[in-house]
C-alpha cells in the first residue's frame, strides 16, 4: 500500500515543497503511480471486516451452551437496537373498513404501538376454514407499503395480477388456510410525512426517520420491531386468531424485520424470511442500502446469520433468489449453513429449511408458505 498521507503533507505537495514521488502523483491526480484500491473506500471498509470481532457469534456445541449463547447474545442484539420499551400502552385498536371477498374477509385497522405512534395493517381471515386461526404477520419491504401485499393497486382499488416483487404474499398466505395481518411498517405507505407523500408512493421516509433514530440512540430495525410485538399484542385481544400458532414473514427490509423480531419474540413459533438472509460483508457493506438495515456496532458481536439462529429451535425459512443482485445468492447459501449448524446442535435440522429458486430480489412463497403452515400446525 501506498504511504499514508496526511491533510498537512498534501498541503505541502500541492505547494511544490519537499513531498515524496507518491505524495506529488496523488496530490496531481497521477493515478498509475499509486495504488487506486488506496483510494476506494468500500475495500477499506472490508478489510476492516476481515479483522471484526464477532465476540459473540456462535460456537456452541451443546444445546445448553446454546441456549445460554442465545440469552447473552439476544441482550446484546436488544442494547444494538437501542433498547425496547417494556409496554406500549393501550392499543387504542380500531377498524376503519371491511372488505369481503370470494375466499376470505379483508379489515383495516389502526392502533397504537406507543402513545403517539399509530399503526395501520389489514386482517385477511379465510372463509374456508373455522377459527382459531393459525396467523402470520406480514411485512413487506421498501414499495407502497402493506398496500403492495394485500392486493390493492396503485389507484387505491382491489387488483388481481400480482406484481412481481412482492407477489401479495399476505392474500397468498390467506388462501393457504390461514389469517395474515399485513402491518405497515414505519416510514412506508400511510406511515410518511406529508412531503414526502407529495413524491410518490414509492419514496419512503426512512431518511431522516432511520437517520434520527440512530441520532436517539436507537435504530429503525428496532422500531419495527416493537411494532411487531404490539401486533401480537394486538393477535391476542382477538378471539378467531390463534395467539398459540402465530408466524412471522417479510420480504427484504420485512425480512430484516422478521428475522430481528422473530430473535427477539419467542412468541413467534415461525419465522419466513425473504431477501434478507445473507452476510453483512457481501450485503449490506457491499451494496448499496437504505439506512434502515444499520445496527451500529453489530460486527463487534455477532454476523447476519448469528441473529437468525436465534430463533432455533423454533421453526425457521430462508428463501432467495439466484439473481438477487442485493443479497448475493452465495452469501444467502453460505449464511444458511451456518444457521443450520445452530438447529443441528439443537438437534432439530428439520426445522430450518431454505429454497434457492429462479429470479431476482423479490417474494417467492411456493415452499415457504406450505413450511410456514406445517409449522403452526
């Protein structure tokens, strides 16, 4: 590597006084005399992954030195976070429409996650099938919202194709038998500022939200994920949904989602997860991301993968696409196994399962739901 330069000495080299070959060829933009990586920011940042801690990630090989890996590490993951509250409060829960359809019913709702924090979702129960019902909350990543997963187009009336990206896995998961409550997740959909409604359905206001989130000392993750607490909250004040057999299922920015959540929530039995499964070094460090997926200080304990074994023994699903451009498919394999050698040392491999199929960064669904649905069985 090229030698060090400091603001002083590239004064002096840009001044014509005494300053190395190397110094005078950088400071005149003579780049065959150095060494380009020296310049490029995203090498620097993996070489300092190369030598991260990981203090905490998992080496286990007893289901007792697993389960006490689990408890210290979920502690740390919860501090990352910024901490969560202990209660919400009152959810303040109210229905503002109903909707039938041939196969199931479809309700919107809002209540609060916190005082002062409103969340919108929708309740799609099935009509073929006698409640309790087995339920799946429903996140869905960066688009327009739960909108895009519960099969509303972008005029605000009910749609039948199925855009490719998300797929309408929460009507998906409905005419599996099942209920789904798709969520909106913060800084998405009906949850933005009135400006940034004003550029279109797409733009999110995850910049500045996420942004001042770590600026508090806590993380849009962890935001979303009280917020899938309190939707559980929420399963259990309603008798025709099954507060025993609740899952959890998202889609890029809602796989991180699910995957934290279902970490730290044991109440969830079954996690899906789409898009997000992978490494921190071949993901977020390594593409371009939004802000929201950052958990300051992670890589001082523990990888993408280590999160995500803390759901075992519970019942767990990794789907990604072989062209996802995101979250390179090598990566999604390469963190899978390390997954499955936390169930492994649980003694139950069966329960973590991934599909690899045809196609970019979107929702796929054709095993995961039907894994999701034995799971709650």
């Amino acid at each position: 590597m090229a030698s060090r330069i400091t603001r002083r000495q590239l004064g002096l080299a840009v001044a014509g006084l005494s300053a190395s070959p190397a110094l005078l060829a950088a400071a005149t933009h003579d780049n065959d005399a150095v060494t380009p990586r020296d310049f490029d920011p995203i090498y620097y940042t993996l070489q300092r992954y190369s030598s991260a801690p990981l203090r905490m990630t998992f080496q286990a090989t007893s289901r007792a030195e697993a389960e006490l890996w689990q408890r210290q590490l979920r502690v740390k993951i919860t501090e990352l976070l910024g901490g969560l509250p202990a209660t919400g409060g009152a959810l303040n829960a109210e229905t503002t429409e109903v909707r039938e359809f041939p196969d199931y019913r479809r309700e919107r709702l809002v209540f609060e996650s916190k005082p002062g924090v409103g969340v919108q979702a929708y309740l799609l129960t099935p009509k073929a099938t006698t409640p309790p019902f087995k339920t799946v909350i429903c996140v869905t990543g960066h688009g327009r919202g739960a909108d895009d997963i519960v099969a509303i187009g972008e005029d605000g009336k009910d749609r039948t194709g199925k855009p490719s990206y998300a797929n309408d896995f929460a009507v998906q998961v409905v005419k599996q038998g099942m209920a789904a409550v798709a969520i909106e997740p913060m800084a998405f959909g009906c949850r933005r500022s009135a400006a940034t409604k004003l550029k279109g359905q797409t733009v999110t206001d995850c910049q500045p939200s996420a942004g001042s989130a770590l600026l508090l000392g806590e993380s849009m993750i962890g935001w979303r994920v009280f917020d899938v607490m309190r939707t559980i909250d929420w399963i259990g004040a309603r008798p025709e949904l099954d507060s025993k057999r609740i899952a959890c299922m998202g889609i890029s920015g809602g796989g991180t989602c699910t995957q934290f959540a279902a970490a730290l929530d044991p109440r969830i039995k079954a996690a899906m997860v789409s898009g997000y499964l992978n490494t921190f070094r071949d993901s977020i460090m390594s593409v371009p991301h939004c802000i929201d997926n950052y958990v300051p200080g992670i890589l001082n304990w523990a990888e993408n993968y280590d999160v995500a074994g803390l759901i075992a023994p519970r019942h767990f699903f990794s789907e990604g696409g072989d062209q996802d451009h995101i979250f390179p498919v090598h990566a999604t394999r390469a963190a899978f196994q390390k997954v499955k050698k936390v169930y492994e040392v649980f003694g139950v491999p069966e329960r973590a399962q991934q599909e690899i199929f045809s196609g970019g960064h979107q929702f796929h669904g054709v095993q995961g739901i039907p894994f999701i649905k034995a799971a709650l069985a």
